[in-house]
C-alpha cells in the first residue's frame, strides 16, 4: 500500500511515498481501516520537523475517515464496510493515516457522522474533539457566558465558534481582517482583527477564553477574564504567578481523542449545529506539499488528503 512516511526530519522534501509499505491484518483490539480521507492538522508538519522524537520510518498523519477493512481478535460492535472516522497518530500507538490504510485502537474510532462526507468527516476528530474537550468539558461553556475564542477562522477555533454558539454562549472572537465575515457567519457575535486592534482593551468581564494561538496572545488574554473565569489554551502550560495575579483558573489542554467524545461530535454534525469547512483536498502524493499549504496559513478551515479517486 502506498503511505507518506518519514525518515529524518525536515521540510516538504522529507516526505517520501512509499509505494510497498506492507498492509497489516488488525491486531487485537484494533481496526484495520481503508481511509477515504486523512485531515492535516498543525501537529503532522511539527512532527515531521522533528518536535517529538519518533522510530523511523514513520507514517505521517491522525485523522481519518474510511471503511473497516479489517477486525482484530476481541472487537466488538464494528463490522466490515462500515464507515468510521476517528485518530491513529504514530504517537498514541496507531500507524499514521497518510496512507491506504490505517491501523487503530477502537478507543479512538466512532462511526462516522451520516450527514456529511469522508473529506469532511476525515478533517473533523483532532479539531472537533479540541473543540469539544476545551469547552464542554474544561470549561462547561452555557447559556448567557461570555467567551472569546482565539483564531475563530481556524481548523479548532471554527468548530469553537459553532458550538460555544449551540450552547447559548456569547461569543468574540479573533481573526485576520479577510475572515470577519466568515466567523460571523459561523455564530460569532463579536470578530476582532487581531492585527490592528486590541483585544484586551475592547472586551472585560469574561466567564472563559480558549487559546488556540499561544505566547504573548495567551498572556494578554487573562486580562480579559473576571474573578473565577477560565482559560483554557492548546499551547501553553499555566502560570501560576498570572493565575494569582488575575484570580482565574488556567488550563494547558492535551487533546484526548476518544470513541465517545467522537460519537458526540458525529450527533452534533447530524444535526446540523456544526459544519466543517474544507479549504482544499490533495492527493496522497502530494503530502508534503498539503504540509507546506496548512503551514503557509491564512487558510479558511481544514487541508485534507484524499486517498480515493472519486
Ligand atoms: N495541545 C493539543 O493537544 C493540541 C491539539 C490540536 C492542536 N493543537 C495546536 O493548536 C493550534 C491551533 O490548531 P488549528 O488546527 O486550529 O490550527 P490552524 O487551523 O492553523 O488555525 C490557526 C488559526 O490561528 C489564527 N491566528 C494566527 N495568529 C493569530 C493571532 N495572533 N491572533 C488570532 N488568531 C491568530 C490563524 O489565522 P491567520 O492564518 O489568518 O493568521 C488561523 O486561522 C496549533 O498550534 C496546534 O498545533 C494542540
């Protein structure tokens, strides 16, 4: 099968295709997956430039939508042909969904939401799930909280947007100038440009803030907050010295992509509270390529491999 892997660290000119990467039979307690559709996320370029240590070869990638191909010794409730999207990064014992084929834990796999396709479903876990844990379950986001969301263009900060909405929360946001309409029309009640305006002096008195952007971003933003407020960042780690100083609770989120928080994703999709927006497919050769695309940035939603033709 044919897999973009790595065996150094690097730019785009590390990713090789390797066309004889051997196609596994699922071992026990996992799914042997064909994937239609692989999401790049920021993470896939970071690891192949070599931030987290990994054995070589590696195969790049975590999200993926497809059919179960495969079934190993153990697994229940899952049945060849059905179509699941889920997580299977080399980092949490899965074998990279660059590729035809995928192995993964049935922990990460969800069946996948009916209502929209396989280069959507596959752009959705590691951004929906972020989206999800941060809010639902660090933040408890409700009806009549103020929250502001950090990069609401965003592959993270779009889905954000939406469902911080669907749960009755007042919601800022910040983007560049070009993407003020588009966040407004995701749900945002408040867009910010945040490269010539300040958000610290235009918002106050916030229940939450959700940081997909890191650094001096994430120190400006406990200004925004009130007493008791929360801030929850994909970045950094809490400072205890800010979180003093400003009275509020501060959380560094690792996302745990896991079958339920994906099942609740896919109700979600199906009832339309939720869209994803793809901002441009690429074939499986040309991952390298897609890497360079997402880093580049200033992309309206997701980048997304596509390994089928049609
Ligand atoms: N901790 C974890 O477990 C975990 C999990 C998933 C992701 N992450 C990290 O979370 C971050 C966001 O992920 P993503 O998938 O949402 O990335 P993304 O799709 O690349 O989105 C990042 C967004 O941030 C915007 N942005 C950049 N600088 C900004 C600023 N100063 N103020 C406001 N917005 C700004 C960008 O807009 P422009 O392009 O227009 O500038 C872009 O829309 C990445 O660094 C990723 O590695 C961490």
């Amino acid at each position: 099968m044919k897999a973009a892997q790595i065996n150094k660290y690097g730019g785009s000119e590390v990713v090789e295709i390797n066309k004889n990467s051997p196609k596994p039979a699922a071992p026990r307690g996992q799914l042997l997956v064909e994937v239609y559709a692989a999401g790049v996320n920021p993470i896939d370029w970071k690891i192949r430039e070599g931030y987290i240590p990994l054995k070589f070869p590696a195969t790049l990638g975590g999200d993926f939508s497809g059919f179960v191909a495969d079934i190993g010794e153990g697994v229940s409730g899952f049945k060849k042909g059905l179509e699941v999207y889920g997580y299977a990064s080399v980092l949490g014992g899965g074998s990279g969904s660059f590729a035809e084929f995928v192995l993964a834990d049935t922990k990460f796999i969800a069946v996948k939401p009916k209502t929209i396709t396989h280069i959507e479903a596959g752009a959705l876990p590691l951004t929906g799930v972020s989206a999800w844990q941060a809010l639902v379950d660090h933040i408890g986001i409700s009806r009549g909280k103020k929250i502001l969301i950090h990069g609401g263009a965003g592959g993270i900060g779009s889905i954000a947007i939406q469902l911080a909405r669907h749960l009755g929360a007042y919601v800022a946001t910040t983007v560049s100038a070009k993407d003020m309409e588009y966040v407004k029309e995701l749900g945002a009640d408040e867009a910010i440009d945040y490269k010539n305006q300040k958000f610290e002096d235009m918002l106050h008195n916030y229940d939450a803030v959700f940081d997909t952007v890191g650094s001096e971003t994430y120190i400006r933003s406990f200004k925004v907050l009130k007493k008791g407020g929360t801030i929850v960042s994909m970045l950094e780690q809490p400072r205890p010295e800010l979180m003093e100083q400003y009275g509020v609770n501060a959380i560094g989120q690792l996302t745990q992509v896991n079958s339920e928080r994906l099942s609740k994703l896919a109700e979600l999709i199906d009832q339309r509270v939720t869209k994803v927006h793809v901002d441009k497919t690429f074939p499986l050769e040309q991952a390298g390529e897609a890497l360079e695309y997402l880093k580049s940035g200033h992309l309206r939603g997701k980048v997304v491999l596509k390994m089928k033709k049609n």
